[in-house]
C-alpha cells in the first residue's frame, strides 16, 4: 500500500489577536519540518474492531486524532464506504514526531488520513471542504490539509493562507516535558493577556520567516513562551541560546544556516 507522509510544522511566531468564547484568536507563521514526518499507510487488518490504529500511541482509540477523524469524515459525508473502508484496514502509523511537543504531530496524522480518505475512496471532497471536517478534529488540522509549505495562519486556525517563501532548515529539539496546550493558554489569559492590534498583525503577516526570527526574541515571537514556562519551571533548564519555542511546546527550534 501507499505510504503517505504527515509532516511537522513550528510556529515561525505565535501572536494572540483577541478571543473568540473560550478559544484564542491567533496570528501566526507555520511552516513546515522537511526532515520531519509520521509514516502513514492502510494496512489489511485481521481484528473486527469498528477502528484500529497499528501504532505506538500514549493515548487510547478514541482520544486519538485519527480516529476523530473518521468520526468526523463519516457523519460529513453519511458515506457507508469510509466505514467498510475501516472494517478491512487498519490505519498503520509510524510515529517519529513527538507528542505533545507543539510541532502539529496529532492535526498532520488527521489531515493525512482524512486526505488519504478521499483519495482510496474518490469521494471528490475539496481541500476546503477536507479543511472544515478537519476543524473539527484540531484548529491545526486545516493548514496540513492544505498541505502549503509555509502559511500565515489566523482566526483560531481556520483561515489559512500561504506565504511565499523557500523553507527555511529547520532543527528541533523536544525535551520529554508533556505540556498541556489549554492549560498554557488559560496561563496566557490570566496573567499575560496583552493581544496585539491589526496594525502590527499585518507587519507580521508581511514579514518573512527569517526576517521575523532576525528581529525577535523567543518570547516575543510567541506569546506562549511565558506562560509555559511560568506553568512548567522545568521548561526553562532546557532552553538553549538561538532556539525558538513552537506552539505550545515543549519543542524549541533553529535554524541551521
């Protein structure tokens, strides 16, 4: 069968623009990690589990992304095939991105699958109408649908628009701390509220990649950074000189020149 790969991505900048109910609004710059991706392929399976995922995962079945984007793709598209689909494969993962490391592993694994969907079953989805069943999954979910090199990515992660511009070589660097993303960002709300205005989100916007890391500091690109570290001391003994933060964390990056 096809192997199909699901690439990382880091958080060039992260800035939070507002708040939508519970959720953040965000700006920020995503781009993606060449030399690092899961491996995915469907796989005949032998089980009658409804769902199997043939992989190393932390989680169980249902909290994992793949498997809420089945549930996702099913109920968008009432279509009897993803299920008997799944009731003969199994969904073989080979994990190489870390979880829980702010580097997109979970929402590239569900834009994979769900892409991968489409293309076994021909169900004729556009990339927009992929990218709306994948929100529902993960706010990361419709740039790996999309699939572009490097995005300015806004709103709560839905409006994703590409930027031109050469990937930059990428290294990251995942310390074994499991962050939790809402609990960093009710440290945000609480004590580092401070959203920037739509004048400094379109300078952003406008900027390259290297041009951004050149001309900010680790926490000033990412409004996280702070609150993770505020949240999780241990963090901080692992931050290195000329590394920037991705998402939520834990993983910090560089480029290598």
């Amino acid at each position: 069968m096809k192997i199909y790969k699901a690439y990382a991505k880091v958080n060039i900048f992260l800035k939070i623009t507002g708040t939508r109910g519970v959720y953040h609004e965000i700006i920020s710059r995503f781009m993606q990690v060449e030399n690092l991706y899961d491996e995915l392929e469907f796989t005949p399976k032998k089980g009658s589990e409804e769902f199997e995922i043939v992989g190393s995962f932390s989680c169980t079945t249902e909290q994992n992304t793949l498997y809420k984007a089945y549930i996702a793709l099913k109920e968008a598209t009432e279509s009897q095939a993803v299920a008997e689909l799944m009731q003969n494969y199994a969904i073989k993962v080979k994990k190489n991105i870390p979880a829980f490391a702010g580097l997109g592993g979970g929402s590239s694994d569900a834009a994979t699958y769900l892409k991968m969907c489409n293309e076994t079953l021909n169900l004729g989805l556009s990339l927009n109408e992929l990218a709306t069943i994948g929100l529902k999954v993960g706010a990361d979910v419709p740039f790996f649908i999309y699939g572009y090199k490097s995005a300015n990515v806004s709103g709560i992660g839905e409006v994703v628009e590409e930027f031109d511009e050469s990937l930059l070589n990428i290294e990251t660097y995942t310390p074994k701390i499991e962050i939790s993303t809402p609990r960093v960002y009710t440290i945000y709300r609480e004590d580092f509220f401070a959203p920037i205005d739509s004048f400094e989100t379109q300078k952003l916007k406008a900027m390259s990649s290297k041009e951004a890391l050149e001309s900010m500091s680790p926490s000033e690109a990412n409004d996280l950074f702070k609150p993770a570290l505020q949240e999780y001391k241990e963090l901080e003994s692992h931050y290195k000189e000329g590394y920037f933060f991705s998402g939520s964390g834990s993983s910090f990056f560089r480029v290598i020149k």
